[in-house]
C-alpha cells in the first residue's frame, strides 16, 4: 500500500528522539520533508543528520510561551504551509497526584496541556486542506498508571481536545490521537530504573509479553498521518501491545 505521503510536509514537535523521532523516520522513509522541534539543539542537528535530505530541526524548549510561535514562523519561512503535525511533548514527571506541589502542578500544566495547545494554535492555520493532526497521548487517557498522577489528570484532557478539534477542523483536518503504552524510549527506560525486575514486571502484563519498538509506533503514527487513513479522525488509536484491556 502506498501512504501517499512522498513531497507531504510534517512538523514533528519533541522529535529529536523516542517516539517523536521514531515518528520522523518513518515519514521520511517514505519520502516526507519533516522539520523536527527540540531542546538540545546537537541532538536536533545529528536526528536532523540522521533522518536526510529534505528534514529540518529547530532547537526550541515547549514550555516557553514563545516557542509554538517560532516554529509556525520557521514553518512560514521554510514552506508556506504544512501537511500535517505530530503534537509531541516532553513527559511529565512522575509522582503521585496528591504529591505534587502547586509549583510541579503549574509546570505539568504548561509542559503537558499549554504545551500542546499553543503547538496547536500557532499550527492549524498553516496547515493545508487534506492535513492530518496526530496527538501523542499515553493509555493514561483511559486508565491510570500508578506513579505518573500528572499524565493520568492532563492526558484525558487533551484525548477530550482531540474529540473537539476533530469536530472543529473538520472536513478539511483530521485530528487524530495515539496512545503508546510501553515502548522502549529512554524515557520509559529511565522510569523502570535500574531494576530488570521492573520491565519484567510490567511486561508481564502486557499480552504480546514484551516493550513495543519506537519503529512499531512510528509506523502506526505514520499512516494516522498519511491520506491512507483519510476517513479515520476523531479516534484514539493505543499502540501498547493490547496493554488496555478496556475495548473503549
Ligand atoms: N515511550 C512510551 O512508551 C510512552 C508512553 C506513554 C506516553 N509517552 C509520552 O510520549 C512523549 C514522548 O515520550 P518518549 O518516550 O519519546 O520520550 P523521550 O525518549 O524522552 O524523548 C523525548 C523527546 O522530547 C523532547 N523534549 C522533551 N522536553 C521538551 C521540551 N520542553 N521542549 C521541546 N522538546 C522536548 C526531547 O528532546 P530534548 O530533551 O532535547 O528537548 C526528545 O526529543 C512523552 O510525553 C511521554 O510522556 C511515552
């Protein structure tokens, strides 16, 4: 089957690694230009190296009120306009809800829910007729995971804006939204620590019995983002090896 998404122009915010880069390679591969958005900006330039001809980086932080504003001009004055946009942020601290403090609660807002908003806001109008929207969320939108209150509270939130916005841009944008259970990121790897018995654990509960590949979601994602899928928008698509057992 053919995409359909060779010439498309994505952005791809929190790209320059896990399942953002993921993401971006796959688009490339099939022969998308996608301009990548992350903090570190060697990181950018080397994912940028990685991902070829074509792929821009832009080193800016998400939880700055200007950022989303820099990336639509660079955008602008790059290509005009844009097929499509991957919403990615970087993942909110773990703990439990009633642990944090209103100070960690204002910066899980801003880096999780304004984050994605203002990403949103400064994009849509660029993007062209045909566009698709995809929004990286969590199975925290469906069912808590003990240990990362913030995302089990702000993630339904933005499954909800998803909902909305697939209604609001409609016909012309599809808004769709993905929820990776546990793929092999440095992230997750960074939340299991040092224990083995940790992914054991949480691999046991897993039906396909294992940690998915940043390529498997990527992969995923990529069609979500391609004229493929254009009758899906509105849907929350889980890529988690059928971790959430709930059919809803
Ligand atoms: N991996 C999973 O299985 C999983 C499951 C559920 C939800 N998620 C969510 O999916 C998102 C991506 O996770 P991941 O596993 O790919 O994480 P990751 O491997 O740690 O990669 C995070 C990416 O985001 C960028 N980033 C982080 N904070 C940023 C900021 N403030 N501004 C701009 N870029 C930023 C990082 O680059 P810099 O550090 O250079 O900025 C990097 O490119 C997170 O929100 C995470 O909570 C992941």
């Amino acid at each position: 089957m053919d995409l359909g998404l060779a010439g498309r122009r994505y952005v791809v915010t929190a790209g320059s690694r896990g399942l953002g880069f993921a993401t971006a390679e796959v688009l490339s591969g099939e022969g998308a230009r996608v301009l990548i958005a992350a903090r570190d900006a060697r990181r950018v330039e080397e994912a940028v190296g990685l991902l070829g001809d074509g792929s821009l980086g832009l080193a800016l932080d998400l939880t700055q009120p200007d950022a989303a504003r820099r990336l639509a001009d660079e955008v602008r004055a790059r290509w005009g306009s844009l097929d499509g946009l991957v919403v990615n942020v970087g993942g909110p601290p773990p703990g439990r809800a009633l642990d944090y403090s209103d100070a960690a609660w204002a910066d899980a807002v801003d880096g999780v829910l304004l984050a994605s908003i203002r990403t949103l806001r400064e994009m849509v109008p660029l993007l062209e007729p045909g566009s698709s929207v995809l929004v990286v969320l969590s199975t925290t939108v469906k069912e808590p995971i003990p240990g990362l209150g913030a995302s089990n509270v702000l993630r339904p939130g933005l499954a909800m804006l998803v909902k909305d916005l697939a209604g609001e841009l409609a016909p012309g944008i599809r808004v769709n939204g993905i929820l990776p259970g546990r793929i092999a990121t440095a992230r997750t790897l960074a939340l299991d620590g040092p224990d083995p018995r940790a992914r054991e654990a949480q691999e046991g509960r897993i039906p396909l019995g294992r940690y998915g590949d940043p390529e498997e979601f990527g992969r995923v994602a990529a069609f979500l983002l391609s004229p493929a899928a254009g009758y899906v928008t509105g849907v929350l698509v889980p890529v988690d090896g059928g971790l959430l057992r709930s059919p809803w």
